[in-house]
C-alpha cells in the first residue's frame, strides 16, 4: 500500500524513492511512502486563502462546538485507529495514551469556548485608564494570526502529537499543514483520512504530508506558526532557518530532554510514596517502550535509599511482558524501527561510560508472540551513576528508549542542583508526603522544569503521572527541552492570536471589543431590560433606576439578618484609626439593595442569575446617602442547547445565553460607589 498525502483539497500519491514502513515486531512491509512532486508553497498558500478565512470567521462557541464533533466523531472510529497504532509497536496502553489522549485534546479545547468570549477574536484583560477623565482608554484584542500552522512531529505519538497542537490552532482560528514522522506516518494519515471525510473541518483546514518536508521552511510567513518536537539536534537547526529570522515566524519548539524523578528522603520503602515511587519509575521505563519525550531518564533517590530502590525496581522490571503488542499479557511493545533500536544502543553505549548496569541486557531480549531478530525489541535498561557530579554524561545524554539512570543525592538542595544538570527539562517529579519537601524541591527547581508533579497517596488515584502532559497545562520547558510551550488550554490557544493594543474612547473600545466599557455611551430601552429576549438584547442597553436612601435602620436589620456585626458598621467608638467617620453600611448592603433597584419582578426571559464575576466597594456610604444604579447589558454569551435524547426526547434544555450585566452604584454626588458584573441566563426568542 503506498501512503497518499493530502495537499490543496486532494489525496495524492508522492513520486520518486519510496519509504519502507514496516511493522515494529514482525519487521512486515506495512506501506510505503513519498512526498515526491508535492508543491509546499501552494500547499501553504491554499491553507492560507482557503482554510483560513472560514476558520477566521467562525466565533469561538462556533469553533469548540467543531472540535467537539470532530472528537465524537472520531471516537466512534477509534477502534480501527488500535489496530494500526499495534503496528508501531504500542501496546494497548501505549495506544491509550496516543488515540484517545489525543482525541481527549479535542475535548479539552472544545470546552474552552465557554471562556473565550463570543467573538472571532479575544477581548484579552481588562480596560486601561489613559487619561485622567477617563474619555480616552487603552485595551487589547487577540484576533487569529493569518497565515498556517506547520506542525514537524515526532515519531513516537502519530496521532496525539497531530491533535494535541492541531486542537488549539484550530481553536484559535488557524488552519495546520501536518508532518508526522515518516516511520509511523500510516497510523497519522488514517486519522486525518476520516478528519477529511467527516466534512467537519472546513476545506483546507487540514493538509498531511506522509514523506520528507525538506523545503517547506522556504515558503513560511510572517503570519505563519511553525511548531517542531523531536531531538534537539534538529530542532536548533530548524529555529536557525534563515526564513523563520527573516519573516520572524514564531517557532515552538519541544525537544527529548532529561527529565528528573525524585525520591523525597522521608519517603522510606514502609511509605505509600515509596510504593508509588516505583511503580510509577517502571511504568515511565516501560511505557512506550521509553519512548516518551517526558520520560524519566534521571532518578534522584537518597543515598540511604539506592539499594531498597535497586532492589524494588529491578524486580517490578522483571516481571514485565515484552513482546508483540497484539499478544495477550504483553506489557512492553517494540521500539518504532530497528534504526531507532541502534540509536538507543549507540547513546546506551556512552551512557555506560563511568555508569554501570544493575538490570537488563541492551543486547539480549525474550519476547513474547514474536521473533525477537524481526522486530525492534530491546530489554528494559537501569544504570547506576555512584557519583553524578563528577560522571555528567547522565546529565548530557539521552537514550530515548527504555533506559533510565539511578543516582544517589544527599539532600534536597543537592536534588534540586542535580535536576538542573539536565539544562532544561520538559518535566520533574518528587514523591513525597512532606509539603515542607514538595516546596523546597519545587521552589528552587523550577526556573529549569516545565512541569512539575508532587506524588502523593492523596492524589495517587486521580493522578496522569510524571509523563503525561495534561490539555489545559502548558506543555514545554526550558532550555534543553526547547523553551517553547503548547496546548496549555487557553494559554495554548493564544500563541495563534496576534495581540493588539487597541486605544479611543470608551464608546469606540466598546464597539470594538462588543463589552461595554465604563463610560461609553449607552441605550436607555423602552422595556426593562429583563423584559428583553438574548437576540433582542445589544451591548450598552441600560436601566437607570430609582433611588433609595440608606438608613441606620437597613444597616441594623442587615446586621441582623446577615449576622454580620463587624465593628464599622455597628460600632461608632470603635472607628478610631479606620477610614471611616461614622458608621458605614455593609458593601454587600448595598449590592443587595442595588438588586433590589434593578431587578424587574414579574416573569420573563431571565431564567436564573447566574454569578457574581467581580465586586468592588469603593466609597463608604454613610446613613444618609443615597443610591441609584445605572445597570448596562456589559456582554452576551452564546451557549448551545443541549440536544433531545432517548433519556429525555422532550429536550433536557432551552435555548439560552449568558448575559453580563455592569452594575454600577452612585451616590448622590454621581460617584461610583459599587461597582459588579452579574450575570444572568437569559431565554431566546429562537427556541429550534
């Protein structure tokens, strides 16, 4: 079977040399491949004016409502994806963690609608004052850079390293042009087959090169993202690209680095973290097959504590399966290729120089449901380095295999300096139930961590694990790792907006951003604005209410039903030194009467409140004074309603959208002195 590439809206064959794909434990031809005769400008410029304009187009509800279906969708398939993934000699679950963690970035991103607002683009914090009277304001939008996403991945994760960045550039409004690694390219391009076929994604949001991207540096842009994981050899030599300097094109990269995994020292072999401790080291040797850019390559146990750890991992090591991954009890696949097989043993062999084999065999394996000449098998490895200050090359040399180096420490501080021998790693780990410990180690080795786990019995069954990076975090690190960052839920989603500072006035910011800022001009409505469907509702609609007249008595019958009797508002001895003249009303007085003032009593669109997102009390009011509030529809949320199902055929929802209310509280003399955003669920018109 020859693999096809998908460029400019077609499947096509590439032309020339092909490249032999096999299977990892039989060393059976799987397909073959090429990227021969493919044009990487055109396909760069068909992202950029077919895929990306719709994309642009789409609000942020509407694109994480995409990417939800898009997950669905390929869940209902993801059975055919384990078939394949066997191939590349994953288990199980190895497969797990590549398919459905992948799919499971969909997800995760698809819900990030909910937070980003209604719009194309993100209204990014708050408005900034940039005058003294207010008329002239600063703020800042993030809108969809225009160019495409040119994702270099990795061999060892074909389907999670395509989603795990697609899923935010796709979020952000950007289209991907996607090269995985050719060796297990096959499993990659059955994925981006039904992707394409589903019809979900619109035209030229999507293209997949199978074979050599050499070149396609040459045509990126200035609008353009290029994000790479894999060695660091190649990722400094791609970041040095004359064109990536010349059109200064963002580029993200994520490189193989030396992860630590630390034993804390109370964590004694009677201790539920020493439990935990192994078990989690074997399963980062194993999983994979080591082949895990966040691998535990270094492991920092106390001198005191090296035998026992010795001892409890060479013994879960030995109990481990190896084989074809398709044979029942098989824990530990095969490596993706014999060549990255002699790899492993070539940095094993430098490894070996000042560091001594306490388990394993690099050059012997028995497997289990195949022959261990044909497939890419290889023993799981442990190294001891006695003495990791004088023997750095533990520190400087990667094995990215089922390879592991064990070494001594003698206390915290030492830990710490040892972890960050590594020169930057991706993650770390401590196991220890010593929150004085977890800080020590943590505060004084992140600078050189991108990601930081503190394994405990409290999280132990909720806990990914030191390797897996989690959607919503961000993922990268420093220095060796690349010192770039992805996924990181929104965070992820913002290295494909172009932050712009935008400055006017509050009308004109308000038009821009679709919030209302404090001070614009706004609509009195004929109706009360609670009268009014979410369609029919506009930014700046506003209420002016009546006003009302605080009393000494509502501040002691608030007292009394609240029962707060804080001294400022009961005591009037008590206020010497304090910032008030006399006793004071409540703040949340006031926001309570406020609602008082603007809420319209009888039934209708508003179906709930929904929140209080910020409050502010930033004048006293004294008995005496009186309120009024001037209450301004501030944003509106779209949300979806929830489809009929078997379990409720009538609808388990109705059409609805949040609204955001600006809440602002004067006093007589006109000042502000309350200020909050509620929100309320209000109805639509549009009930289909």
């Amino acid at each position: 079977m020859q693999l096809k590439n998908y460029a400019c809206g077609q499947w096509v064959a590439g032309t020339g040399k092909q490249a032999e794909l096999v299977d990892a434990s039989t060393g059976e031809l799987v397909a073959t491949t090429s990227s021969g005769g493919l044009d990487f400008d055109a396909m760069l410029q068909y992202a950029r004016a077919t895929g990306g304009p719709p994309l642009r187009k789409m609000t942020f509800p509407e694109r994480g409502r995409m990417l939800k279906a898009l997950a669905l969708y390929l869940m209902e398939r993801k059975d055919k994806y384990y078939q394949i993934s066997y191939k590349t000699g994953a288990t199980k679950a190895d497969s797990w963690v590549d398919i459905e963690g992948g799919i499971g970035n969909l997800f995760a991103n698809a819900s990030l609608r909910r937070t980003l607002g209604n719009m194309p683009f993100y209204v990014d914090g708050e408005a900034i004052k940039t005058s003294k009277n207010g008329t002239f304001i600063g703020h800042h939008l993030m809108v969809p850079k225009e160019g495409v996403a040119v994702h270099i991945n990795a061999f060892n994760f074909p389907i999670w390293g395509m989603l795990e960045k697609c899923a935010v550039n796709w979020m952000a409004g950007v289209p991907a042009v996607v090269k995985p690694a050719t060796v297990t390219s096959y499993l990659t391009a059955a994925m981006v087959e039904d992707i394409v076929a589903s019809g979900i994604l619109p035209e030229g949001a999507i293209q997949l090169i199978c074979g050599s991207a050499n070149g396609i540096l040459d045509h990126v842009m200035s609008q353009d993202v290029v994000t790479f994981t894999g060695s660091a050899s190649t990722g400094r030599m791609l970041k040095a690209h004359p064109r990536l300097i010349d059109e200064s094109v963002p580029f993200n990269m994520e490189a193989d680095s030396l992860n630590a995994i630390v034993l804390g020292p109370n964590a004694t072999p009677d201790t539920e973290e020493f439990t935990l401790f192994i078990k989690e080291v074997g399963k980062e040797i194993t999983l994979k097959c080591g082949q895990r850019c966040t691998g535990a390559r270094r492991i920092l146990v106390p001198k005191a504590l090296v035998e026992d750890v010795r001892i409890a991992l060479g013994k879960r090591l030995g109990n481990t399966v190896i084989g074809d991954p398709r044979t029942e009890g098989v824990r530990m696949g095969a490596l993706a290729g014999t060549t990255q097989r002699e790899e492993v043993r070539r940095a094993l062999q430098e490894l070996m120089q000042g560091t001594e084999v306490v388990f394993g065999d690099p050059d012997s394996v028995q497997v289990t449901g195949a022959d261990a000449k044909k497939g890419a098998f290889m023993c799981p490895v442990l190294l001891y380095n006695p003495d990791p200050w004088k023997v750095q090359v533990s520190h400087n040399v990667e094995a990215f295999g089922p390879v592991s180096t064990l070494m001594p420490y003698d206390d915290i501080d030492d830990a710490v300096a040892l972890s960050k021998l590594g020169k930057g790693s991706l993650c770390a780990t401590i196991a220890t139930y010593d929150d004085k410990v977890a800080q020590q180690f943590v505060w004084g080795a992140a600078s050189h961590h991108g990601r930081m786990l503190v394994l405990n019995r409290d999280m132990a069954k909720e806990n990914t694990g030191h390797g897996s990076p989690l959607a919503t975090l961000v993922h990268g690190g420093p220095g060796r790792a690349g010192g770039g960052e992805e996924m990181g839920g929104k965070r992820g989603v913002l290295h494909y907006l172009q932050r712009t500072a935008i400055q006017g006035s509050p009308t004109t910011i308000t038009a821009l951003t679709q919030q209302y800022q404090q001070g614009a001009k706004y609509h009195i409505t004929e109706k009360h604005p609670f009268q009014l469907h979410f369609e029919e509702l506009q930014i700046g609609d506003t209420l002016i209410t009546e006003k009302h007249e605080v009393t000494l008595k509502n501040i002691e019958d608030f007292a009394a039903l609240s029962g707060d009797r804080f001294y400022a508002h009961m005591d009037e001895n008590a206020l010497d030194g304090t910032p008030f003249t006399g006793r004071v009303a409540h703040g949340y007085y006031i926001l309570s009467r406020a609602a008082g003032l603007f809420v319209d009593p009888p039934k209708g669109p508003v179906l709930l409140n929904y929140g209080i997102e910020e409050c502010r009390f930033l004048k006293p009011v004294y008995p005496g004074s009186t309120i009024q509030v001037r209450f301004t529809c501030k944003e509106k949320l779209d949300q979806e309603k929830r489809p009929k199902t078997e379990d409720s055929p009538k609808g388990a929802d109705v059409a609805r959208g949040i609204v955001k209310w600006l809440v602002d509280v004067v006093d007589e003399t006109g000042e502000t002195v309350a200020l909050a955003t509620i929100l309320t669920m209000v109805k639509k018109l549009d009930q289909s």
